[in-house]
C-alpha cells in the first residue's frame, strides 16, 4: 500500500506541474525557470516509480514529454590559457572576422562549454602519471590520488610518448541527483559537486560521486602533430578518452550560430552541465600563426549563454537610506540557489522600478544573477491573494522625517541629523578609495556613532586612546592599530580628499578630474558653475551641487575641522610621461594583470583620460575577460579595442 502522505504530495506535484504546464505551453507565460520545473518533474517521476502510483493526468503520461591546503603545488609545463568571452552574437561575429580576414579558408569546431572543473592530465610511456587543476594556468594542485578513482580516465592509452591532455572534471546531473537521493547531506549542483570532490584529501570521496573526465584538447606533446580539431578529437577516441556526443565543425557564421543557438535549446535537457559553446579555429597550423594574448587564445572562443533564471518569493521591502539622503528599497527573499550561491536580497533600484515590474510582497518573482553581480528581479512569476501592494514609504525609515519625491528619486533631506545619512558619511569617508582608514567599517562605524557621539567625519580625528578603550572589544592593540590608521590617512592625495567629501554626485572618477583641473584645493572651492561644466564628463546638474556644496557653511565648518585636526593634502606629482596625452579610455572586463585603479592610475600618470562611457570621443576601448554592453557599443561606433598587453605596449 502507497503511504497516504506520499499519495497525496503525488497529487500535488501532478496538480502544480500541470498548472505550470498551462501557463508555459497556453499562455507563454511561465511562472517557473526551467531548472525549477524539471527539479519537481523529476521528483514526481522518482515517487511514481518507487511507488506505482501513477495518475491518469500525470504530465508523465505525456507521449514526448520531455589550490587548498594539503595538496602540494603541480607547475604546469605549458602554460594553460583561459578563453576570450562572447556574450551575445555581435561579439563573436567580431571575433569570426577577425579570424576569416586573415584566413579566408577556415572552418571552426563548436563544441559544449562543460561548466565543472578543468584539469591537465600528463601521461608518460603510456601510463598516468600526474593529475593537475588548471589553477592560475601555471601553477596549479597535484590531485592524481582524486583523479584515479574517475572511471572514463584511462590510466595507460595506446600512445607512448609524453602527452597532456586537457579537459573537465565533470559529474552528470543524473549522478548528482542519485547522490542526493542517497545521502543526507545533498550536494547543491553538479559543478560545486565536483570541484568539491577531487579537491577534496580523501580519495574515497572522490570515488563516491561517480565522476567522469572530459577531454578536448591536447596543449603539449611529443613526436606528433595534428592538422586539425577533429583529427585531435579522433585522437582522444582512439586512446579511449571520452570526449561527449557533441561535435560540429562550420564555416560560416550563421551556421555556427544556428549550432550555438541549438546548445542553448537543450542544454536544460541535457545530462551534462553547460554554461556555453566553445568555437575554436579548426586548422592547428593557423592557429600556431594567430598566437596568444597574454591570457587566452587568439584562435578559440567561448560563448557565454544567457545567465540561469529562477523564481523565489519576495518577503519584504527594507528601505535604505544613503549617504545623500536617497531612499533606496531592498528586496528580501526566500533563500534560493542561483549561480552556485544562496541568495536572500536583491536590489530594486527605485519605486518606479517597483510600479514597473508590478512586484508585491509574498509575490512570486523571476530572478537573474549574472556575472557574480548583485541579483536582479526581473518580474513577476506568480502571484495569489496573499498578496501585497509595497507602499511607497512617506517619512524617512532612520529619522521619520517627511520624504521628498525628485523625479524616480526619494529622498530625505534631514542632512544634518539623519542617524543614517551620518554613518553612510562616515562609511564612505573611511573607504579605500577616500580616506583609507583600516578598521573603520560599517560595524565600527555604529558603534562610535552610538556610544562616542561621532557624527561627523571630523570627529573621527577627535578619538582618543582613552575614548576608544571604553569600548567593548576594544582592547589595547585594536586601539592602537586604529589611532595610527588615523594618523596614517591625514596624509592624503588631493583626488581621494575631494571623493572622501562625500560631494552628491561626485565619484572617484570625477573627482580625479577635478584634481587634475584644480591645481590646488581652494582653487576648487572657488570654482564656479561655469568653469566645472566645462570639464569632460560634468554637466551642469553635477557641477551646481559641487558648487553648492562648498558654499554650505556645515560643510565649510567640517572642511577646517579637518585641517585642523592635521589632514594634510598631497597635490599631484607631474606625469610619468605625456605618452597618453589626448586620448580618452574606456576600461571593461577584468584585465589579466592589472585592476581597474592600476590601469586608470597608469593612463593618468601618462597624461591620458578616462571615461565611464563609450562616444565616438573615445581613443580606445581596453578589453578585460568579461567585457559586456561597453564593447557592444564600441564595436557599433567603431572604436578601436586593445588588449591588456597592446595598452601595456603603447608605454613603451
């Protein structure tokens, strides 16, 4: 006999999916992801065959229905490069003719972009003898002990002579999904699945998740070559490597994006794990010619599908109050699983932006994470009689003083006296981009406010030994430490001073124009509306609050507190060289060697600019991996796009 219990989440699972069948097949109106549908489709298959109790409106019935410590460092022999990024077909279309102007002739390779953990395999006489994470691509973990107890890895192959094989360390959904079954502590998804399990120091872990090892490339070998991607591939299948079902090699464009578009339709129904496609030149003696960037290959590139969705219900709105006084909502969220993170908050930029996407409390809401960024709610998915308009708020949340509505904008305008306008202030003064002080951060920031009476960025100065002792968890090193980070940040560069002001509008960006325009910082308090709307990049809305912060007596007031107190200013040093002088850059993506200050400290230093947008004023886009709209734009203006290592070289 089938439990009650059991009979009855059957029938609910049949009801909910046939329901969600409707709005999906119907009225083209999903009200889950994919990934969520499929989880409880699955889930409903599993009961009715562990249970035979299968009902007649089942959507089952459907005919067709669908480098850590403990391990030792491995240095690679040959450098282990990672992939150029497309996000959508404009970039890989740049990147194809690229490619075809300087080879007429070529034919390219698409295969899946296996989304688990990438490993080199170095094979001697025949036999395994060494097992690697790619790591930073030279140095990265020796796992041979972890990567042996993988089935589809072969510990001897026909061919004798030294080899490196690269390829994925992948667990198939229907492995993870049989492991969960079996054990209590259920593993999130496939690809923590098995970057967990071979970085792992027992093997026998390992081993219990049933891994599997795909091939696809052969970075380094001896007394061979080969003339093509798919002779490489027959190479792999010749010495009993698995390499996947998916393999198609093109020549034009539109037919290698119909491919890629064909990934993307299955890659839910799949039982691999993917993220993209990789195209890669097919002619190896070409590929040798085109070379290498610093970080990738100039002959191969991967395209990047469209992040994941899922849908999770929205619980409250938290407003929150910034530094100028903009109300800002918070959305707060059943935790849900999305990009291998637990998500619980998300930004909605503004009540506008609520009314828009017609959001409400206890909602159902589409949610996207893309990039490692901040999440996004794109929308509603379903919503019942439970649930709530989000008001719009009327008086602060931190001081109950009345709002003010500016366009999309609310603001408070209780400057002086707003408990939270106050800590934003003395948060932002005390970043690394302003002032720079360790040890003063959001929590620190709260405790001084509430138990010192710091309410102002000056005041921060006025600390003394005895003060910061009385406080809890304070003892006499941390005291120490933040009295001679205090000392320390009173001596500070003129383009950090006028960011760490706080000035609305005015970023670390804008503020380093200001310096450079300004030769000295009275000569900036002087300035007129006239002259700071001249500036590149500052309108007059921006250059009116400049002005009229400086003519506000508390600020003049803060200002000479601060000298007072001991800030001293440290103007500009002339340009390392003038070897920039006229051209403006637009920086995206993350560059290889370089952060984003580097890079932007370097073009300074050389006389060069730096914008946030892209206009056809633009000298030169520099392209980082993960490069988005910054290059879409450039590449429909027209505007040149340098790597990292050509940026470098232009110094020279």
């Amino acid at each position: 006999m089938v439990e009650e219990k059991i009979k009855q989440e059957i029938e609910q699972l049949v009801k909910d999916l046939n329901i969600y069948n409707y709005h999906y097949h119907v009225l083209d109106k999903p009200i889950i992801s994919d990934g969520e549908y499929d989880k409880l489709y699955y889930h409903l298959v599993d009961l009715e065959q562990q249970t035979g109790y299968i009902l007649p409106d089942s959507p089952t019935q459907r005919v067709g229905d669908a480098v850590m410590e403990g391990f030792s460092k491995f240095s690679h022999k040959v450098q282990l490069y990672s992939l150029d990024k497309a996000q959508n077909f404009a970039e890989l279309e740049h990147w194809y003719n690229g490619v075809v102007q300087k080879f007429p002739d070529s034919t390219f390779t698409i295969e899946y972009k296996f989304d688990g953990l990438r490993l080199a395999l170095t094979y001697e006489n025949g036999l395994l003898t060494t097992a690697a994470t790619r790591g930073n691509g030279l140095v990265g973990e020796d796992v041979t002990a972890q990567v042996k107890t993988i089935r589809s890895v072969p510990l001897s192959i026909n061919f004798k002579d030294k080899i490196i094989i690269e390829g994925e360390g992948i667990m198939l959904i229907s492995q993870l999904n049989k492991y969960n079954q079996n054990n209590k502590d259920g593993l999130k998804n496939a690809r923590n699945a098995v970057a967990g399990a071979i970085r792992n120091l027992d093997p026998k872990v390992t081993a219990s998740r049933n891994l599997d090892f795909f091939a696809y490339g052969i970075p380094y070998i001896e007394n061979k070559q080969f003339a093509t991607q798919d002779e490489l591939r027959q190479f792999l299948i010749d010495n009993k490597f698995l390499v996947g079902d998916f393999f198609e090699v093109k020549k034009s464009i539109k037919d290698i994006e119909k491919v890629i578009t064909h990934i993307g339709d299955i890659r839910n129904i799949i039982d691999i794990l993917i993220d993209g496609a990789v195209v890669k030149l097919n002619e190896i003696y070409n590929r040798e010619k085109l070379g290498y960037t610093i970080r990738f290959p100039k002959w191969a590139l991967a395209y990047k599908f469209a992040p994941l969705e899922v849908t999770t219900k929205l619980k409250n709105v938290i407003w929150q109050v910034g530094r100028t006084g903009k109300i800002t909502p918070l959305a707060v969220l059943d935790p849900v699983d999305i990009a291998g993170a637990t998500v619980k908050r998300a930004t909605l930029n503004n009540y506008d932006d609520i009314l828009r996407k017609q959001v409400k409390i206890n909602c159902r809401v589409f949610l996207r994470r893309s990039n490692e960024v901040i999440p996004e709610i794109l929308g509603v998915a379903q919503e019942d009689e439970t649930c709530k308009p989000i008001p719009c708020p009327t008086v602060c949340p931190s001081c109950g003083t009345p709002l003010q509505k500016d366009g999309v904008l609310i603001y408070c305008n209780n400057k002086y006296n707003c408990p939270e306008q106050l800590k934003q202030r003395i948060i932002h003064f005390c970043s690394r981009d302003a002032m720079n002080i360790e040890g003063i951060r959001d929590k620190t920031v709260d405790v001084l406010f509430d138990k010192l009476k710091v309410k102002t960025i000056d005041q921060i100065y006025t600390l003394s030994n005895d003060d910061l002792l009385t406080l809890e968890k304070f003892k006499d090193k941390k005291t120490t430490n933040l009295l001679n980070s205090l000392n320390k940040s009173k001596q500070v560069n003129y383009a950090n001073f006028i960011y760490a002001l706080g000035i609305d509008n005015v970023g670390i960006k804008t503020a380093k124009d200001l310096a450079k325009r300004y030769k000295t910082f009275k000569d900036l308090t002087d300035a007129k509306v006239e002259s700071l709307s001249s500036i590149r990049d500052i309108g007059k809305i921006v250059a009116q609050s400049i002005v009229d912060y400086f003519n506000d007596e508390y600020n003049k007031q803060i200002i000479q507190n601060l000298f007072n107190n001991g800030v001293d200013i440290i103007y500009n040093s002339k340009n390392a060289s003038n070897k920039l002088e006229g051209k403006t850059f637009v920086l995206t993506g993350t560059l290889p060697t370089l952060t984003r200050n580097e890079a932007t400290k370097i073009i300074e230093d050389n006389g060069g600019a730096v914008s946030s947008s892209v206009s056809k004023q633009t000298s030169y886009v520099l392209l980082g991996e993960d490069a988005g709209s910054k290059l879409q734009k450039a590449l429909a203006l027209g505007v040149p796009t340098i790597s990292e290592t050509e940026f470098l070289d232009m110094l020279k």
